[in-house]
C-alpha cells in the first residue's frame, strides 16, 4: 500500500474512533447527570452509599491492624467483608431481615448437615457418598420449591436460599466432624463481626426505616391524590379564555399525573410493608406496628385512583356540553371537588402526625351534603332537555331556551361526558369514603 | 412438694405441650397443603427445584470423583457449588442476567482492584493501607449509590454487588499480586465449572424462558380482561328472575375479578421483560425481540382495566333505572360488549399464535358500529324524561307512560348509574382501540 492509500482507511478508523469517544463520553456525561440529581434531590441515598463504605473500611481496618483478629488472617476478614456487602440493604427493616434469615438458615442447615454427616459416617464407605448425595439433592430441590410459595417468597426468600448453599456446602465439603466445628467457629465469629458491624452503622447513622418510608409513601400518596382530583377537576371546568403560561402549564400537568403514581406503588408498599414488620420500636413506630392496615389504605387510594384516570378521559372528549349546562353543575362540582380533597389533605395530616383529627367527621359531612347538592343539580338538570316549545315551568325560560336552541346535536348525547364526570365524581367521594373508613381502622389498632 | 401437689401443674404443661404439638402440626399441615396445592397447579415449579437439586449434585460429584479437579481439594468445591446456589434464578434469563453480571463485574473489579494493589505497593509501606483504605470507600460508596440509579437497578444491580464484593476482597486480601493471580485463576475455573453446569441444566431441562413467560402473561391477561367485561355487562344486564347455583355463581365471581389480575401485573411484566432482554433465541423469539412493546401492551390493557374497574361499582348502585329504560339500552350495550370482547379475545389469539390477524379490522369496524348504535340508542331515550301529559311523540307511548308514572324519584338521577355504566362501556371500546394499535404497532416490528 501506498501512504496515499493509506490516508484514507486511516482517516476512517480515526473517524469511527472519535465517534466511539464521543458517545462513550456523552453517555457517561448522561450517566453522572442522572446521578448528580438524584444526589441532589436526595442526599439520603449519597449518605446510603457511603455508610456502605464506612461499614466496609472499618470491617478490614479491623481485621487489618487489630490484635485480636490477627490469629484469622486473611480468609476470615474476607467472609466478614462479604457478610457485609451482602446483608447492606437500602432499609434497615431489609438488612434485619436479610440478617434473621441467614443466622436462623445457617443455624437450621448447619445443625441438618451435621447430623447427616453423622450418618453418613456411620453408614459405610461406600454408603456415605451416596447418603450424602440424595440428602443434598432432596433438601435442595424441596427448599428451592419452597421460595414459590407466597409466605416462604415474603418473608424468607434469602434465608431458602443461604439454607441451601449451606447445607450442600457442609455436605459436599468432606470435613470430618470435629474438622467441620473449628470451622465453623471461625466462620460463625467473622459473620458476627460483620453483621454487627453492619447493623450498628446502618441504625445508628442516618438510618432509613422501612416503616417511616412506608409511611411517608402513605401520606404522600395521599395528597398527591388529592392535588391530582383539584386539577383534573379545575382543568375540567376552567373556562375557555384563561391562558396559562407554559412553566404553570408543566406544573399543573405534573400534579395532573399524580394519580399514576398512586396507581403504581402498589409493589413498593408491599416490599416496604414485608421489611417494616422486622423493625424495632423505632420514632414514634413500635415493634408490631399494624403495617398491614397500610397496605389497606392503600388499595383504598389506588381504588380512587382509578376512578380519577377514568375521570381523565372525560377532559380529552370532543363532545363538549353546552355552555349553559356546564355552569348548572361547574360550581357544585368544584365544590364537592375542593370538599373532596380537602377530606383527602386532612387524611395525609392525621396519617402523617398520627393523631385522631377532630374536624373528619365535619369534612366528611360537608363532602357527603355536596354530593346531595349535586344530586340535585341533576335533578334540575332535564327540564333544559325539553325543547322550549313545550315548556310548562315559568321562570329562566330564556336562558334555557337558548341554551336548548344552540345545540346542533341530541341533547343526551351532548351532555354524556359531562355527566359521566359528575357521576365519577360523585364516585370518587364515595371512594374516599372507603379511605376514610381504612384510616380509621389504623387510628383504633 | 407433694406428688399430688405436682399432678396438677404437670398436667398444665402437658396440655400447654400438646397445644404446642398440635399448632405445630396444623401449621406443617397447611404448609405442606399449599406446597401440594402448587405442585399440583404448576408442575414446572417442582422440575424447577429438582433441577437445583441435580446442579448441585452433578457439581459436587464431579469434585468427589473427578480425576480432573483432584487438586483443587475442597475449596474449589465450595466455591462451585456456591455459584451455582447464588445464579439459579426462576427462569433463564435472570439466570443469564446474573452470569453476565457476575463475570463481568468480577473481571472489571479485579482489574481495577490488581491496579490500585500495584499503585498502592509502589508507594510506600505507610501510605499502602490508606490508599487501599480510602480507594474501597471511594468505590463501595459510589458503586452502592449507582445501585439507586434507575438504569443500573433494572439491569446492574447484582453486577454493582459483585463489583463491591470483588474489589473489596481484593483490597483488603493483603495479598501480594503474585498470589492473588494464582488464588484468582483457581477460583475462576470452579466459578465456570459451576455456571457451565448451572446454564446447561437450565437451558436444557424444561426451560422456563422468561420471554415465553411475558408472552403468556400477557395474552392470558388479555383473555381474562374480556372474561372480565363480558361477566360485568352481563351481571349488569341480568333478568332479576334468573338464579344460578352457587357453583356457577364462584366460578362467575372469579371471571368478574379478572381485571384485577391484569391492574397488579406491572411489576411481573417489567421484571420478566427484563429478564427477557438477556434470552438467547428460543421458540418464536429472537434475541432482541421488542419486549418493550409488551409493556405497552401491558398497560393499555391496564387502561381498559381501570375502566372496568369504575363500572363494577355501577353494578353495586342501589339506584336502579327503570326496567323500559333498561331494556331500551339493553340489547346494544350487550351487543357492543359482545363485540369489544371478541376484539379482546381475536388479539389474544394473534399474539397468543404470533401471526397477523385477517379478521381485527372487521372485528374492530363492527365494535366501532356498536359504539354508534349504543349512542343513537342513548339519543332516543330523551323523549322517555318527558311527562306523559307532554309527550306529542306517536308511536310507543303507552310503554313510554307506563316507564314514566312508574318512577317516584326525578328521571335523571334514576338513569344516572345506567347512563354512567354505558358511557364507560364506549369508553372501554376506545381503550380497547389503544390496546389494538399497541399490538399492531407489535406486529409491525
């Protein structure tokens, strides 16, 4: 080849190579964006981090200078180190429990593995491998059949699991007994001091509770339901002229959605509600607090959730009614909407400051006379069908007759959607009366 | 004390005794009833722990009884049947998910982790544990914080685990670089022995894909939406007179709460898809088969969930409209339910059989034609609100006078639930119209 033939294969691979470089370089500038905030919108996670460092640099710094653990030497600081990565959860509810199962399933393999090595001993040479063997492939098949069943899936996923490797670990390892022992003392010591380690930083330095999680998730979710059922509402009924500038705009939508995320928290609550019940007294939390009451209000929320996306479909129909049947029922609709998240706002103040509201049983009656009031503004509603030629009743016959006049359509048709609102709507409060019902229930436990 | 002094304390802690034995023996029973009641349902969870069981066996024997792995006595055994007990998943692509993850964390860690070893040798016998120390802060805490990343937890998250583990290992080891080159290479060829036999098992014996999973879940989700619809319209609809066995009655209720199923499915759907993305081809599906369009699927179905949702508490209105008016909507409203369910059940079967559908656009034309004919049905039933004395209509109007003079309550709250109840109706055919252009939009790919 000749260097002028070669100029431009090579400005080709200079070429792809750049190209390489600089996306390479815009998905790790993405990549530390993304990071970047979320660090800022939740240092917490930052902190999480680095208690995991700390945990781990104080775990070998132990094992590295102390007096006491020099006799281990390196395999047992690298099972305490492992402990520690391994059991560090994002809660401390999740760490606890990660660490009951491993203790109680190393304890229950451990003490099975050993008395089947007894009998294997004692069975014969011959006999040993083969007790050995089927005991490891039935313990194992029947403790990885167990993780499917519901309750084992909750609550002991892992503790299945560490009881498998450890019972195929004592069987397969071919220690004798008195071998297996000092072993496991060794090993047993390390594990505790990692787990110690572990639990002391992760409850004593900013610690993150399942249960205050769940809880906030609780009372958040609420007032997310809340302001979404106000701007669903207030778009719906807002009058034609209003302009908003786009930055209000994005705001709005925003509080619009978040009926979505009440209706997508459902696996988070769960996962929360299974750590939490591992926790000790902990805030204003005790041991056995109802977390099961939780998982209640919070179907109850995602039930009016669903009704306020079906609501949503309302805004985006074509169909509009006539202008002078949207006002019959635009201020009693708001009305029994701002009664209706004013139940839902005092709901997420009494869950959030866990205290018996005195003015519930006030709100819930204002909300309950509304929905009346709405029933009876439909209720005047079908005289407006009648064409004017064949009305009877005295009074705004002008306004209705021009209202029925300015119609091209059918009537009925015509005022569907806004019917079908107001009939979510009255729904909706009937909902949020299953979410007061739930909230209750957790203020008598 | 006196022996008969004693009898009456011992017999307390004998009853105490059998109480115990017999709670114990009533949670063993239900546990083992649920374990059979599983079994029974799907067999493949059984295969599925027998296969964990062979792994292990096939992996400890060939370190019992292979001339080949004679050298690397116990230890190397442990760290196989580790890796086997910590990667078997509940299906092949979270399996595959965590070998790739774990290998290549475990290279990318040691890389780093043999570098800082080197950095840190060369620079002086008192600043080696710092650098050592601070690099295992710096890295854990970054790594465990990018495990909060949205990105990396859907699909690094046991990868960022692994990485910790690994260079933390590494750093604290102590081991010089020599040593730790050996110690890697016989830890690395038990780890691959241990995934090898883990894949091929899992690969080659009943395959639960995950791909294959989502794919079911889906149609099986669609079916059990248009069940759903079909059982609400009906019991809607139903004649008063008409009564069914209790039997049927279960078995009525269960099809009813169907869309249930379907509103709770999105954590399955997303942990399955990403699973999926990790699948080799198998059956239908090729690597890189759109999974995400599943998804979408997954939630327009959702959509129409919700909807349906909303219209099962119409069926629970104590407001009953008039039996006329009913019936004057009656026949349409089944009729388009009718339709809406066979379009539901027609993309199940497309998606269910992977081919295009010749029949959708009939079927979805026809359910269109319903939606028309339910409105103009709607459109007449206006006239109904009008007194008798008003009415100018000819035609019908004994029927008319009779539905009028009937009600004692004001005509539209009457109608109201009814009205709402087929208002939902159209709108679940316009969702069930999302649900069609996501699976063509899944046929076009």
């Amino acid at each position: 080849l000749k260097p002028t033939e070669c100029r431009p294969a090579l400005s080709k691979i200079w070429l792809w190579l750049k190209g390489l470089l600089g996306g390479l370089i815009v998905v790790v500038r993405r990549f530390l964006e993304t990071a970047w905030s979320i660090a800022v919108a939740e240092p917490r996670k930052v902190v999480h981090g680095l208690k995991l460092g700390l945990a781990i640099s104080l775990v070998s710094l132990l094992y590295y200078i102390g007096p006491l653990f020099k006799g281990f030497g390196g395999n047992a600081s690298l099972w305490a180190v492992m402990t520690v990565v391994v059991i560090y959860e994002s809660n401390v509810g999740a760490t606890l429990c990660k660490c009951i199962n491993r203790t109680a399933a190393t304890f229950l393999a451990g003490g099975l593995g050993l008395g089947i090595h007894w009998v294997a001993d004692h069975a014969g040479e011959k006999a040993e491998p083969v007790i050995l063997g089927i005991s490891v492939f039935l313990f194992a098949s029947a403790a990885t059949f167990s993780r499917f069943m519901p309750m084992v899936k909750a609550r002991f996923d892992y503790g299945a699991m560490i009881f498998v490797l450890t019972f195929s670990l004592i069987s397969v390892s071919g220690y004798r007994e008195e071998m297996l022992l000092k072993f496991a003392g060794s090993r047993l010591s390390s594990i505790a001091t990692g787990v110690s380690i572990c639990i002391l930083i992760i409850v004593l330095i900013c610690p993150i509770w399942a249960g205050s999680e769940l809880h906030r998730l609780i009372h958040q979710n609420m007032e997310k339901l809340a302001d979404s059922l106000d701007a669903c509402v207030a778009e719906y009924f807002k009058e034609d002229g209003k302009t908003t500038d786009s930055k209000e705009d994005q705001d709005y939508n925003k509080k619009m959605q978040g009926y979505k995320c009440v209706l997508n928290s459902k696996a988070a609550e769960e996962s929360l509600a299974n750590s939490a019940r591992w926790e000790p007294s902990h805030g204003m939390f005790n041991f056995g607090h109802p977390w099961k009451q939780y998982l209640k209000i919070g179907a109850s929320m995602r039930n009016c959730a669903c009704c306020i996306e079906t609501l949503t479909s309302c805004l985006s129909s074509e169909i509009q009614a006539p202008t002078c049947i949207r006002n019959h029922v635009r201020d009693v609709s708001i009305r029994l909407c701002s009664h209706s998240t004013s139940v839902l706002k005092e709901l997420a103040t009494t869950i959030k400051t866990m205290t018996k509201s005195s003015t519930i049983d006030i709100l819930v009656a204002e909300m309950n006379f509304a929905v009346q009031e709405l029933q009876n503004a439909l209720n005047s509603l079908p005289s407006q069908f009648i064409p004017p030629e064949l009305m009877t009743v005295e009074g705004s016959a002008d306004a209705k007759g021009e209202c029925a006049t300015e119609s091209g359509m059918p009537p009925l048709l015509e005022v569907l959607p806004l019917v079908t609102a107001v009939s979510l709507l009255i729904e909706i409060a009937v909902r949020i009366g299953g979410v007061v019902d739930a909230v209750e229930d957790l203020a008598s436990l």
